[in-house]
C-alpha cells in the first residue's frame, strides 16, 4: 500500500461533511506534514471545525526534509507534504490546490484530491457522490458545473438523474 500523504484541504472537507471515517476506510494510515498539523490546529483556535490529529490513531504527523526547493507561491503545508512525497517513495499525495498539483506533476508524483477520495469510496461502494458535493458545496469547496457532472459521470451518478 502507498504511502499516503494529505494537505489540509481534503481533511477539512471530509471532516466538515462528516465523511472523514470514509478517508480511514480507504487508508489505514494517513501522513501528514508538520505545517499540516498546524494549519489544522490554527483554524481549530479561530473556531473552525476541524479534527484534533494528536487525537486521531489513523494519522502520523511528520517531519518534511528541507531538501526540496518550492516555490514561495505555495502554502507552506503543500510545500511540506510534496517534500515529503519527494523523499520516499510509492507514495501518493492528497491535494487539492491546483499549484500544488501541477507541481506535483512536475516532479513526477502520483497524487488525487477530495474528489478523487470520493470517487475511490464510490468505487468501494461505501458512498453516493450527489449528496456529498452538495454537501461540500454547501461548505465552500470549489466546484463548476463541468467538474461537477464529470465527476457524477464518473462515478454513474449522472445529472440526468435529478
């Protein structure tokens, strides 16, 4: 099994949709960066749900090398979980930031974001995707119309079934 390796934002929408649990089923075991623990812990003392990782038996936070030069433009928990990705091996990333993205491919690593997740617990049947955009819609997440019916095409949950 890959070595999987989150960024913030796939935890805080599963998490905010109540879906986190589908992540664990998926992966038994999620790293994530030191920055990533910290963004997650930041929002946490503005008030923003979001889970406590120190709590959590399913993730392992750890120390990103310093090796890798990123660019600025990126946060720095996308810095750190590429870092990390970079420096071992099999691994597979889960980021949604499109930079991020792009250098990911860049540097020739295999990655998928929130949606990706989605549409692996679908395939494991263990959930519908309609709902759950609606509900991460509902919660910011950043969706175009486009996107949205290709991934309910995806997942044999097309629009024509509204």
């Amino acid at each position: 099994m890959p070595d999987v390796i989150s960024d913030t934002s796939p935890i805080q929408y599963l998490h905010q949709v109540k879906l986190l649990d589908l992540l664990f089923s998926l992966y038994e075991e999620i790293s994530i960066p030191e920055a990533v623990e910290k963004e997650l812990a930041d929002c946490r003392n503005y008030g923003i749900d979001l889970p406590d990782v120190e709590k959590m038996l399913h993730f392992h936070v750890r120390s990103a090398p310093l090796t890798l030069q990123l660019p600025t433009s990126l946060g720095k928990g996308e810095r750190e979980v590429l870092a990390l990705a970079s420096a071992g091996s099999d691994s597979l990333l889960l980021i949604d930031d499109a930079l991020a993205r792009y250098h990911a491919r860049q540097l020739g690593l295999r990655f998928t974001g929130t949606l990706g997740v989605l549409l692996k617990a679908k395939a494991s049947t263990l959930a519908e995707i309609r709902p759950i955009l609606d509900q991460l819609e509902g919660q910011g997440f950043r969706l175009d119309k486009k996107t949205r019916a290709a991934v309910r095409k995806l997942a044999h949950e097309e629009e024509s079934e509204d």
